[in-house]
C-alpha cells in the first residue's frame, strides 16, 4: 500500500516517529481510541469533518504500523477498532499536545463547531489532574448525550473510559447533562440541563474541581 505520508529523509527519531503518525487526522484517531474500542460510525462521530474515505485510509495505515488493531468477527457485521500496545504508548504524547493546548491554544467553539463529550471531558478531567493538588480517589460518571464516560482517579493518576459503570453503586457523583450544559457548568458555574447526584461532600467536592478547565485556559 502507498501511504500518504511525507518521508523527511533524514535520521530523527521524532521524524520517524512523525512519518508513522504524522498524516492529518492520524493521531487524533489514536486520541480517539484511547478511551476504549470503537466502531467505524463512533469515529465519525467524534472526528467532525473527515470523510469516511479518509478515516478508512487512516485505520488501514495505522494498522499496518501496528497502532490500531481491528477485530473482525466472522459473521459480525460491526468491525471494532481498538489501539495495540503500541498505539497505547501514544497515551502522553496527546495528553501532552492536549495540555500545551489548553494553556495556548484555546478559544471558544465557533457557531455550528462540533464539540463532542468525550473531547470536553479530557480537558476537564486532564486540568483538575495538573493544575490542583487533590490527590484523593475519584469516582464520577458521566452520561452526555446519552452516552456514559467514566472519569476515575486513585489518587495518582486520572483516567478517562467510554462505558458504562461496572456496578450501580461504583460512582461517587453521577451527572447526566447534554455536552453544552456540561460546558456552562465549568464555564459559568450554571445548573441548567444538568443534574449531579451522589451525597453532599463527593457532590461539592466535583463542584469545586469540574471549574478548573476554565482557571487555566490560555488564548490562542
């Protein structure tokens, strides 16, 4: 297969770590998959503007760089995506690239932008992880739009899964809210659409931290 890639013709490993995931839209699939397996139509939902011709290119040529796998089950229509180990070390290069966003490259969503849950929810959880000294274990569970996300610390390290909860009672604090309530909750501290259960301490205690993407926002 020829890929759509540029060969810098040189040796560095950071350019030949770029001639591998450097294609457009390339690591954002692998940003994508971080937080779980997902299906060809759950990739287009999240990567807004890319057209099912590109995304099929990219999958192929991240698994021929042993970065995506794709299971497909004899007899299942559906075909999951999920990272390989590999793809899995790209883990703090996009938490890394997300972060030097937050703090230089933010701006608000432009009219008809898309900003997908999944999306908001890393800069959320990614900011109370680097910019407060809360070390205690954390337990929340999102339901945005429908879908469920699981934002989990154990007080070292925060982590971020497209599911549902393993039990009924596994969250501290649940909060079910449309993407754009959840982003007038850390933006202007405003209860509209959104509502957050759990007992009084957990739920005042994500009050206080869920606020601190928009201390630490820095313009683009």
């Amino acid at each position: 297969m020829t890929r759509n890639v540029r060969t810098y013709d040189h040796f560095c490993l950071t350019a030949r770590a770029l001639e591998r995931v450097g294609d457009r839209w390339s690591l954002l699939v692998v940003r994508d998959l971080l937080t779980g397996a997902k299906r060809f139509t759950d990739l287009m939902d999240r990567l807004g503007g890319i057209t099912p011709k590109t995304l099929s290119q990219r999958l192929r040529e991240l698994e021929d760089a042993d970065i995506v796998t794709a299971d497909r089950e004899p007899g299942r229509r559906e075909v999951w995506y999920r990272l390989t180990p590999t793809g899995a070390d790209l883990e703090p290069v996009i938490d890394a690239l997300n972060w030097w966003g937050v703090r230089h490259s933010w701006r608000l969503p432009r009219p008809g932008e898309p900003l997908h849950a999944e999306h908001l929810l890393r800069a959320a959880v990614q900011a109370v992880d680097l910019a407060t000294d809360d070390r205690e274990p954390v337990r929340w569970h999102f339901r945005l739009d429908g879908t469920d996300y699981l934002a989990e610390s154990d007080g070292h390290r925060w982590s971020l899964t497209a599911q549902a909860p393993p039990a009924p009672a596994w969250a501290d604090v649940t909060i079910t809210a449309t993407t754009d309530a959840l982003a007038a909750r850390i933006f202007a501290q405003s209860d509209l659409g959104i509502d957050i259960t759990g007992e009084p301490e957990p739920v005042r205690r994500f009050r206080q931290l869920i606020g601190t993407l928009a201390t630490v926002v820095g313009p683009g």
